[in-house]
C-alpha cells in the first residue's frame, strides 16, 4: 500500500465556506474505494498569509510531517486578473519586439557609456557585450517599464485571498 499527496486551491471568502470546501477534499480521501484510507490530521494555519502560491506550497513544505495535512491562505489573482495581466505582458513583449535594435537599418550602433561602436550583426540581445548598457533609446526604456508598472498595478487590483491545502492518503 503507497501513499498520494493531492493539493487543492479555492478562493474562500467565509468561514463556513471554507468548512464545506474542507470536508469536500476530505470526504475524497476518506473513500476508501477511490483512495484507500485517510488518516484526518489536518490544521489550519490562518495567521499569515503567504504572497502567492509558491510560497504557500513551500510552507506546506516545512510544517509538513508524517501523515500530517495543512492549509494555508496566500495571495492570487482572479481569472480575469491573470487574463488582463497576460495581456499587458503580451502587449509589452511585442513592443520589445517591434524596438528591439536588431530592427534598425543601420550596421552599426555606438553604446552611450562605454562609446564603443558595435557591429549588430555580432551582438545577441540588447545590450552592450562589453559593459552590459541597454542600447536602446531612453524612450523605449522607460516605455517597457510603464508596460510593467500597467501589469503590476493590474495584478494588485485583481488580487485575492485563496486557501491551499495539502491531503495525503493512503492508496
């Protein structure tokens, strides 16, 4: 007889509903003709919440035991948070594309801090090989950094509370 380790998430907003959506996940551990048996050591851990799921799973991680289960909250975002996010990100990844200095018609370009003047058929990304500078334009610089600061400011706006939760059981 092995063992299984199932994580759920789910964006709880009340106590009761996180009761039902505990004894939901629970309940399927304690079939024992789908799983096997459950062993019911489960704690609730609500006095902090991690900063996304990564780290919500990592503290998982730590408290984890034998035979122990846990749940934890941590920050996410909505579906529509993660869909207008993507779209700033897809949206800045096109305009690097459309600046990059791969684009110009010009065979050379001169780096401003180091005034090396380079070929751009041997240079591979966007900056100076020999001492690292961006060579794009200032304007295209602070362009791409406002694209980051819309998805960031986007990802707060549509961030939310979801509970994650660690069930092991015997198969």
């Amino acid at each position: 007889m092995g063992h299984s380790i199932t994580h759920y998430t789910e964006k709880v907003t009340t106590e009761k509903k996180l009761q039902a959506w505990i004894s939901q996940i629970t309940d399927c551990a304690y079939n024992p003709q789908e799983t096997g048996s459950y062993h019911g050591n489960l704690t609730i851990h609500r006095d902090k919440v991690y900063k996304d799921y990564d780290e919500a799973l990592a503290a998982i991680e730590r408290y984890d035991g034998c035979y122990d289960d846990h749940v934890v909250k941590y920050y996410g975002l909505s579906d529509e948070g993660q869909k207008k996010v993507q779209e700033w990100n897809e949206k800045r990844d096109a305009y690097i594309k459309a600046h990059s200095i791969h684009k110009r018609t010009s065979k050379y370009v001169g780096c401003p801090k180091c005034g090396s003047r380079l070929n751009l058929g041997y240079i591979r990304g966007e900056k100076c090989p020999l001492c690292g500078t961006d060579l794009r334009p200032e304007s295209t610089i602070e362009k791409i950094k406002w694209y980051d600061k819309k998805a960031s400011e986007c990802a707060k706006k549509y961030k939310q509370e979801f509970w994650l939760a660690k069930i092991e059981y015997h198969c």
